[in-house]
C-alpha cells in the first residue's frame, strides 16, 4: 500500500514538472494582419553653404611680399561687406611663417609663403558672388563648396516621417477595402530611414567657384553669374503591420 502511494505520487510530481516545462500558448488577438509600405519626399534648396577659402601670400615682381596678415585683414573687411559676419567664418588650417609652431619656436623662413584656409558659412549663392567679386585674385587660391544643407532639415525630416506613416496607412486602406476587410489598428511601426542621393549636397550647376570666378575673363565670359544649386532631397520609407477587423 504505502509502495502504490509512492509511486502516485512520483507520477503527479512527474507530471506537474512537464506542465511547467511546456509553453503556455494564448489565443492570436491578432490573428488577420497586413503589412504595407509609405514613403514621401520633398526637395529643398539650401541655405547653409560650407565654403572653404584658401589664402597664400604673393608677391609681384618689383613689389614686397603681401605679408599673410594683411591679406586675413582684408579678406574679413570684403567679409562684412558681403554681410557676412565674423561669427560665419572660422579656420580650417594655417601653416607658413606664422603658424602655431613657428611661433612658439621662433622660426621664420622669409622665402615661405604662408597660408590659411577659412570656412564661410552662406545662405545663399548670391552671397558668394558678391563676396568672390571683392576678394583679392592674386591671394585667393581656392575657393571651394565643401557642403550645403538647410537650417530647418531637422524639421523636414520629422514632417516626411509623419507623410511616410500616413502614406502607408491610407495605401491599407484601399488595399484591405479591396479584399472587403476594414483596416484596424496599427500594430508596428518601423522607424523610417532616409534615403539621399551619394553626395547629393554637393552637387553643383559647376564643380567649384574658383573655377567659374578664375577663368571666366580668359573664357570671354562674365566675371558675375548666378551659380545654382541643385535642390537636397529628402526620402523617407516606412513599414507599418495593421490588424484586419
């Protein structure tokens, strides 16, 4: 007797253990689904253009050196008459007689010929023409479009995020409607990602501005022309799963 209890009760021990080891499954609450897809874009025109500038001093046969000071001098005067403040330029490198380490060392090589590159920043391709017609050519070396976006980008993005998800669930609609479904609630929404063009934003009518400045007078074209940027464009596409009522 007490051998038949042991062993009904090594049974229902037995058996509670397997039940804790076997997944519980629940009913689908969403048994009828369907996946759909919605993009949207837009083309905008930019208004922040990254411009580096390159200045090396020069010096004219019969003439001194145009000392680099002069020349950093100047550029920020035709800056400001451009309406460019100085808060829009910063340096990107320096070398020559009066770079960081020369300085410190106490070095000069009158026969250097010192350098510095300036990134300004523009909102606009007019103000470019109006400040490469004050530079000086002779110290100007480069004058070359490095990027350009949009101050309100952020923004952008965050409203074509928005157009993508309600794309997707007007394209549920007719879809569901033409199965004679009725489209539910949205069950996942996948985070859009964006898709630009390589290099899209520097992209130009022409590849640089000490191009189009430099060689217009040799070219027997006019000194000034409306260089034109091509529009960013912004594409979002975003998945969206609904349930079928």
């Amino acid at each position: 007797m007490k051998k038949l209890i042991s062993s009904v009760i090594i049974i229902c021990l037995f058996q509670a253990a397997i039940a804790q080891t076997q997944p519980i499954f629940t009913n689908n609450p969403y048994p009828k689904t369907i996946s759909v897809s919605g993009s949207a874009e837009m083309e905008i025109v930019p208004d922040e253009i990254y411009v580096n500038v390159m200045l090396t001093e020069y010096q004219k046969r019969g003439e001194s050196k145009k000392d680099i000071e002069i020349i950093k001098t100047q550029f920020l005067e035709s800056c400001k008459a451009a309406g460019i403040p100085d808060s829009l330029n910063s340096i990107v490198s320096y070398s020559g007689n009066n770079n960081y380490y020369n300085i410190r060392k106490k070095k000069k090589n009158t026969d250097l010929l010192a350098n510095i590159t300036y990134q300004v920043k523009f909102k606009s391709s007019k103000l470019m023409d109006e400040l490469v017609e004050k530079l000086d050519d002779n110290a100007t070396q480069n004058f070359l479009i490095v990027s350009a976006s949009h101050s309100r980008i952020t923004e952008f993005r965050r409203q074509l995020k928005i157009k993508a998800v309600q794309a997707a669930k007007e394209k549920g609609i007719y879809l569901t409607e033409a199965v004679e479904e009725k489209l539910g609630e949205a069950i996942t929404i996948t985070e859009p990602t964006e898709w630009q063009p390589l290099n899209q934003n520097l992209v130009l009518s022409n590849s640089s501005m000490s191009q189009y400045r430099f060689s217009a007078e040799a070219d027997g074209l006019p000194s000034t022309s409306e260089v034109d940027f091509k529009k960013i464009k912004l594409r979002f596409e975003v998945s969206v799963v609904f349930a079928l009522k």
